[in-house]
C-alpha cells in the first residue's frame, strides 16, 4: 500500500472517469493508494475540496495559502480565521504555503503571509508544507525566524539542490518527491534523493500536474504515486515494497495519524 502525501483531488479533470469523482477514487484504489492527502492552495477552494472528499474516510486534508494562489485580499487573513478550518478532524496540516519567486509576485506579502502559516501550525500543532521556487535563502531564512522545527513539515514536490535539502532535514523536515523525480532531465535531483536518509523521505504526485514517466503528457491522480516510489526504490537499492513500508511510516510518523483505524 501506498500514501500520495500531496495531490490536488479537486483539480483532476474526471473526463476520463466519465465525469464521476467516485469512478477516480476506485482507480486509486485498484492501484492500492491506501491514503491520500488532499492539499489546500486558498480558502475560496476550500468548501469544494471538503465537499467531495467529504465520502472518503482515507483522504487527508491541509489547509493554507499557496504563496502562487495569494490574492491582495489576503492581508486581511490573520491566524484567527485559521480557527474554524483546524476544527475539522481530517485537516493534518498547514499548506500549502512557502514562497514562490518564479511565478509568484509581491515577495514581501508571500513572505509575511508564510509567517503568519508558521505561526498557525506550531499554534494548532500540525506540520507545515512548503512550497518554494526560486526563493531558497529567503525560504529557510523564514523557517529558522519563526522556529519552525516546533512544528516540523514537509518540502514539497522537492526540485531544489541538496543543500536546501540538507537544511531542511537539519530542521526535521522530510523530503518528499514526485513524478519529476522520473523526468528524463531531472539526473541531478535524483542524485539528491540517494542522499535523503530513508526515514525522511516521501512521495507523492502533486496531481493533476507532474505525470511521472511512463505517463508523463498524460492525466496525473494519486494511483500515478507507484511509479515516483519505484524510481526512489531503484535510487535507494531497495525493493518497492521496502519503499512503501517506509513512506507510510514516514507520513504517520510525520502527521500523527493512526491509519488502522
């Protein structure tokens, strides 16, 4: 079994599962994806994301701001309104927040609004995921500033160099890989996975985008997951199914979550 520990399930295009969200789901369970994490990019998302996951018991949610999605509006969203999203009992984490300087404009509000995510997760206790681009000194300067290590997280759909990842662990964050990670052109990013510990590391799709090899051009959702763990496990010389033993203890250990019950 498999956990795809960020994917967009509200952004998957149902065409090809005839316009039905439970024909999706079924597919990600042929495909043994035991869980999923479902991640929030802005509060005008929210409700539809909730509503159709509301039916299955094994999707995960986040709440946050992706620092791409931040609108002028947005200055006005303190912690306070955080409040009546972490009283619903599948939201395990904050994000997707970070900063993103490759699309993302207005560098100081994305870094204050970061800040202010920070202070939401080690408040209600719940890891972060971080999205960064273009911003690496910026972006663990601001996890060092707020001690975010009280909170801990994840980096997200990590496409960065190895020292960002160092300082990331050094911060107890976990690393976690998607389909780039089976790009053809993506040889350096796979020689920073061999050196993320196994018991750092996740995987994920970031669906509906990144299709991973042998797919890529194609409809990216959360059974894909399979072949971002085969690429880590054929990294890491170990067998796939060692590979999706320690994923899922990563993402239990990390969210806190008891997923045998």
């Amino acid at each position: 079994m498999l956990i795809d520990s960020h994917c967009h399930l509200d952004r998957i295009d149902l065409t090809s599962f005839d316009h039905n969200f439970d024909n999706l789901m079924q597919e990600n369970h042929k495909a043994h994806i035991s869980h999923m994490l479902c991640v929030s990019v802005h509060p005008d998302d929210w409700q539809n994301m909730a509503d159709i996951t509301a039916p299955y018991s094994n999707v995960f949610l986040s709440f946050g701001i992706h620092p791409g999605d931040i609108k002028a509006k947005d200055i006005d969203f303190t912690i306070r309104h955080f409040d009546p999203y972490m009283q619903d009992p599948r939201v395990i984490a904050i994000g997707e927040t970070g900063l993103d300087y490759h699309y993302g404009e207005d560098h100081n509000l994305q870094k204050e609004i970061f800040a202010r995510q920070i202070e939401v997760a080690k408040l209600y206790q719940k890891p972060l995921i971080i999205h960064t681009r273009d911003a690496r000194e910026d972006t663990i300067a601001i996890l060092k500033e707020h001690e975010a290590e009280k909170c801990g997280g994840m980096m997200h759909c990590f496409t960065e160099n190895w020292e960002m990842a160092k300082a990331a662990l050094d911060l107890g964050f976990y690393i976690s890989f998607s389909g780039i990670v089976t790009f053809n052109n993506a040889q350096s990013l796979r020689d920073v996975a061999k050196q993320v510990p196994l018991d750092r590391l996740l995987v994920e799709t970031d669906s509906p985008y990144l299709t991973p090899v042998p797919y890529r051009g194609k409809l990216n959702y959360p059974a894909r997951v399979q072949h971002v763990a085969e690429k880590l496990a054929d990294l890491k010389e170990i067998s796939f199914d060692k590979m999706a033993e320690i994923t899922t203890q990563n993402f239990k250990t990390l969210f806190k979550v008891n997923l045998d019950s």
